[in-house]
C-alpha cells in the first residue's frame, strides 16, 4: 500500500506527484552533486533527479532522506536512487556462490528506498556487465561508445569481462529464467509491501548471447512479456531504454520501439524511458549518437509517450562528449528533449 506521502505520476509510477502533468524531463547525477551542479538542474528547468550513490557506506535510508531534502531545498525531488551492488549481479543471474546474500541485501535497499519516500528503482539483470568496443568519434568529433560483436568486452563497476566463456562455462537460458524468479518471487511482495516500482532494463546490448550468457529475457520483446507474467506484480515493470531497443532493432528485439511503448503502457508496466539514439541497428557495428542523429525518429517515440498519456520520467543517458565538458551534452539534450514534449503536447487536444 503507497501511503499518502508518498507521491508520484501514474501511468508510469503510482504514488508520486509532480507541479507538471504528462512527460517529464529527469535529470542524472551523483550525490555528490555541488550546489552549482544543482544550480544548473535549476537552470535547465528539471523537476526530478535520478541519483546514483558509488560510497557502498551511504546506502541507509537516513542517507537517502538528506539526500531528498537537500534536492527538495533546490525544487528537486528524487525520482531514483541507483545502488551498483544490487544492480547487473552476477550472483542472482548465475546462481553463484552469495546469491541469498544478494538477494536480502537487495531486500533491505527496496524497504530503505520505501521508509525514505523514494518509489522508483531500476533494475538491470545482466550476468557480465555491459559490452562495448572502443569509444569511437562522432559528429564534429564527439566522444561516443560504440559496439562492434567481434571486439566487445563486457565491463561493470571495477569488472571486466571477455572471451567467449566469461565464467567458466556455457549458461541455458533455462537456467537463467529458473534464477530470474528465484530472485523476482522473493523480491515483488517486498516492493509492493514498501511501496516501491522495479522497473526492469534492456540488456545491452540485447538479442546476442554474450560471453556463454543467454540474453533470452530483457533482450527481445518476448522475453519481456515472459519476465512480466512471471513477476507477476504491478510493482514490477519496465525501464525502458530506447536506445537498448534501438540497439536490437525490430528484428531483433521482436517489435518496434514505437510498439514497445504501447504495448507495456497498455499494462500499466511502463515506469521509466531512457530517451537515447544509436546510428543503426546490430548485426552491424553501432555507436551512440546524440538524440537527433541516430537512425530513430525520436520524435515518433515522444508522440508514442504521449499517446498512451504516459506520466511519469524521461532521462538522457549516454551523452557522447562534446566539447565545453559534459554539461554541453546534458544541456543539448534537454532542450531537445522538451521541444520535443511541447512539440507532442501541441498534436494532442487533450
């Protein structure tokens, strides 16, 4: 049960509130943001703030309520707080020795989230990281990760992964579903009972076996509607990064990203977007791009948004560098980013 304090857009995550309506614009930062820093997200005109947290020692819920009240003094609420420790864990996908431990240290970051107000956490399920080749140069030479199958490795937090048996030996995707609701089982009824939304990533890239690890459930469409029948919670949803299905492509991923909007709004599963572009999609090598340069029309996925009247968060993510330092990018893309939202909002009556 959400209590009254509790507060967040429906249509993506139930309980929060927010001054707007409809599609709104999240920043990304740590919790050592700056006052500048915060100055900025002020500048930008961002109501919500997604925040990862990289000192293991401040993940208690006291931590996070100073954090939501020194955002809150700025204007801005905490939509997400992001724990690296419970987040791409080897233990819960592979079943491997500590896998219990994670699991009720999972546990405990969901009831911490819950007692602090904070409704929202993103998931991601991958056994050996995110895979990516050399960082390659984009438009006017910006700074842009890329991925070509043939040299990619895989890398989280401090770990590096490569070859083709990244732990030892071939997984099944049998064995993957089996451990994914081991996990989600015990996971969903404490969400639901702290009030919290999982919403569940892209594997990234998706569709491919990586390093003998199956990519059978958050890397296609199927998999997905699988995972969410098997969770089985209106706790448990979707974060989807356009840019990971952007990655697949509808080949690949089994639908469109446009259909994809549709179909997990339609079910009430649709908590969060990561609002990014790619230049094309695998088999062929890939690189990021900014939002108006990849081979989507973002455009078509805001008006999916607001279609389906989505009302909940949407971030950039993955900005490649430009010159002038990161704030450049983050600000390109939030402008792009709400003349996008205007743009939809003026084609819809109401």
């Amino acid at each position: 049960m959400i209590t009254e304090t509790k507060q967040f857009p429906m249509r993506a995550v139930p309980g929060y509130s927010s001054s707007s309506q409809g599609i709104q614009i999240a920043i990304q930062t740590g919790a050592n943001a700056s006052d500048e820093d915060l100055q900025f997200f002020q500048q930008l005109g961002v109501e919500w703030a997604m925040v990862g947290i990289d000192d293991p020692t401040q993940h208690s819920a006291e931590y996070y309520k100073h954090l939501v009240k020194r955002f809150g003094d700025r204007g801005i609420k905490i939509y997400r707080i992001a724990n690296h420790s419970v987040h791409n864990v080897p233990e819960i996908t592979l079943n491997l020795s500590g896998r219990d431990e994670k699991v009720e240290e999972f546990k405990q970051f969901i009831r911490n989230l819950g007692e602090a107000g904070i409704c929202y956490n993103t998931y991601a399920h991958m056994g050996n990281g995110i895979w990516s080749s050399e960082r390659v140069e984009g438009r006017g030479g910006m700074d842009a990760r890329s991925l070509d199958i043939k040299n990619a490795v895989g890398r989280w937090i401090d770990k590096r992964y490569e070859g083709e048996l990244t732990h030892g030996r071939l997984y099944t995707e049998e064995e993957l579903w089996e451990n994914y609701e081991y996990m989600i089982r015990q996971i969903a009824p404490v969400a639901e009972e702290a009030g919290v939304f999982i919403g569940i990533h892209p594997d990234d890239p998706p569709v491919y076996a990586l390093g003998g690890i199956p990519r059978c459930m958050f890397g296609n469409f199927e998999g997905y509607k699988r995972a969410m029948n098997i969770a089985n919670s209106p706790n448990i949803g979707v974060c989807l990064c356009v840019g990971c299905w952007l990655e697949g492509g509808e080949t690949g991923m089994g639908v469109g990203v446009v259909d994809a909007v549709k179909h997990f709004a339609s079910k009430n599963q649709l908590f969060k977007v990561h609002f990014r572009n790619v230049s094309n999609p695998m088999p062929e090598p890939w690189s990021e791009t900014l939002i108006d340069n990849g081979y989507q029309d973002m455009h078509e996925v805001m008006r999916a948004l607001r279609e389906v009247k989505f009302d909940g968060c949407i971030i950039p993510d993955h900005i490649p560098s430009m010159l002038g330092g990161h704030r450049v990018g983050v600000a390109y893309s939030i402008a792009y980013m709400r003349a996008l939202v205007q743009a939809v909002n003026n084609e819809f009556s109401e």
